[in-house]
C-alpha cells in the first residue's frame, strides 16, 4: 500500500467510526473506558433508638436543631425512597429523620414475645413512640402507601404533634367494614397481592427470601410503569425485606384490612374512631401520582372534605405510586411548601 492509499483509507476508518460504522466494539474497548454506573444514593449512617415496643432504625440528615421532618415509607418499599428528598430537605435547614417501619431494614422488636401486629393503630402510634424517643415535640409528616396512611392517623389523632402534612393519595385511614364492599373490576385488580397474602399460598410466598423479592420488584414494576429503576436500587431496598419479623407483619396488615385477622383488642376503641373517619385540621398537601394504579379519580376531590385545616393538592404528571423516589424534587417543594400553609 503506498502512501497517498494509507492515508485515504484511515481517513475512511475514521470517519466511519465518527459516526459508529466501524468502532471498536464494547468487549474489545479498555476497561478504563466504559463507565461505571453510579452507585444508587443511599444513607451514609444508619442509627438505632429505643422507641415503645421496638428499637427503631432511623436515617437522619440535617442540622439538629432545624424543623424536624419525618419521612414515612411504603410497602415493598424503604427508606430509600427519600434517599434524594432527605438532603433537599437538609440542605433548606431541615432536621430529616427517615425511620424504617415495623418490620423492615433494622427495626426489630424488644421483646420476642410482643404480638406481630401491624394493624394501623399501632403503626401510627410507633411514630409518636419515634418523636418522644428523640424529644421531637411537632414535627412535618409525609408519606406515601403506609406511610400516607400512618402520617394521616397521628394528624387524625395527634394533631398537637403535627406542625404539617403530606400525604400522597390523600385520606388513606382504614375503614374495615368499608373495605368489604366491592370496587370496579379493574381497580380491584391493582390489589391482587393482598388477596393473595390473604391464602396459605401468599403466606408461605412471602416467608420465601426469593419469591419475596421478586413479589416487590412485580409491585415496582406495576404499580410505577414509568419509573426506569436499575438493579442496584432495588436490592438496595430488598435488602430491607430480611428483616426476621417481616413476612409476619406485612402479612398481618394486609390480613387485618381485610378482616381476616384481629388487632389488639386494646385498641378497639381507637380503631372505631379511626374507622369513623376522622378530619383532620392540620395544614395539608395532598399529592396523586398521575399513573399510580391506587389513585383515585377525580383529582382529589374523593377526599378533599376530610381536611379542614390550610390545603393544597398536587398532580403529578407522568408519576406512579412511589412519588418521593419518582419525583424527588417536587415532593421536597411540597413538603417546604405545607410547611408554610
């Protein structure tokens, strides 16, 4: 090949390979040149306090003496899910506290004999138990699926402890009698899973390490269809479902819902007021996720009577069930912003 062909034809490979005619594949590239995806953003410590019945396990950021905000996670979900909205919040001067619930990540129970119970009462009142634990005497609650559900009950219930309020999917406290009565088809149909902790086959799914996981990535995937989360992320939150108690209190949520499983006969009173459907008066935001197969429609308007106080609601387009690790962003304005209503 003399000179002047040499040079035409590594001008053609090179040229090809501007515009991916003829690069080098992926296998054959340097190590040193194919990126590493980013690790997923976590919490760099994990604390523990004794709070009630459990030691709970907390995720705090923020200066300590800024307004105190506690962030209240879902199921199958963690505290992950405020991985990104827990420094927003921080870096606007609030004291962030991030608590696993009953049965997740580090929270354990005192006592091995206490009663597996995770009806809604006592899910809310391991918040109060959180707050006086850690000498918080009000504090902004937000949450999302039990979270929601939770943060409405201590607003319901504690409204001297509550300085504000975001609850994703609005009025979320439980009605057991309301919840034997049928819904359309295909709303029904987003709820197949508590139907099947309901059976022998559910319970004996879940208590399988395996089969729990991939139960949760079914749920991410149907109930955020938009939401492209990579494998690090979410057994980041799998991690969470090892916890010993955890089959046997989702199962028992799931189950007391559905009046298939009893409750503390301590609490009977209380949860006749809850099923009563208390208002609640604190300053509220109330957030739908757009493609959250659990959201109502209407816009809100199913549930807007049954906050009295200042209010605000937000759509959020294009957004399914997990809003805070969904919409990151957005959901820290909402909780700056029932902060200020």
């Amino acid at each position: 090949m003399d000179r002047r062909t040499f040079v035409r034809t590594a001008g053609l490979i090179a040229t090809s390979a501007a515009v991916g005619g003829t690069a080098l594949p992926a296998a054959a590239q340097p190590a040193a040149a194919r990126p590493t995806p980013p690790a997923p953003p976590s919490f760099p410590v994990v604390k523990q306090v004794r709070a009630g019945e459990l030691d709970v396990g907390y995720a705090e950021l923020g200066p300590a003496g800024g307004t105190p905000v506690v962030l209240l996670h879902g199921w199958p979900y963690d505290i992950h899910s405020y991985a990104e909205v827990a420094p927003l919040l921080a870096a606007r001067g609030y004291r962030v506290i991030v608590p696993y619930l009953r049965g997740h990540g580090s929270t354990t129970f005192l006592s091995p004999d206490t009663f597996r119970n995770a009806q809604q009462y006592v899910v809310a009142r391991d918040v109060v138990a959180l707050l006086d634990a850690l000498h918080i005497r009000r504090a902004v609650l937000a949450g999302y699926d039990w979270g929601s559900r939770t943060a409405d009950i201590v607003a319901a219930l504690w409204p001297e402890r509550v300085r504000a309020l975001v609850s994703v999917t609005g009025y979320l406290i439980t009605n057991r009698a309301a919840n034997e009565t049928p819904i359309e088809p295909e709303r029904e149909w987003a709820w197949w899973y508590q139907y099947y902790f309901a059976t022998e086959r559910g319970r004996l799914g879940l208590e399988d390490e395996h089969y729990r996981k991939e139960l949760a990535r079914v749920v991410w995937k149907f109930s955020s269809p938009t939401w492209r989360f990579d494998d690090a992320t979410f057994d980041r939150t799998a991690a969470a479902f090892t916890n010993p108690d955890y089959a046997a209190i989702v199962l028992h949520n799931y189950r007391w819902r559905l009046g298939l499983a009893d409750g503390d006969p301590r609490f009977d009173d209380v949860e006749a007021r809850l099923a009563a459907g208390p208002k609640i008066g604190v300053p509220t935001v109330t957030i739908d996720g757009e493609l959250d197969p659990f959201t109502p429609p209407g816009e809100g308007a199913g549930y807007r009577a049954m906050f009295t106080g200042p209010y605000d609601h937000r759509t959020f387009r294009g957004i399914g069930h997990n809003v805070p690790q969904e919409a990151p962003a957005a959901f820290a304005r909402a909780v700056v912003d029932a902060d200020r209503l």
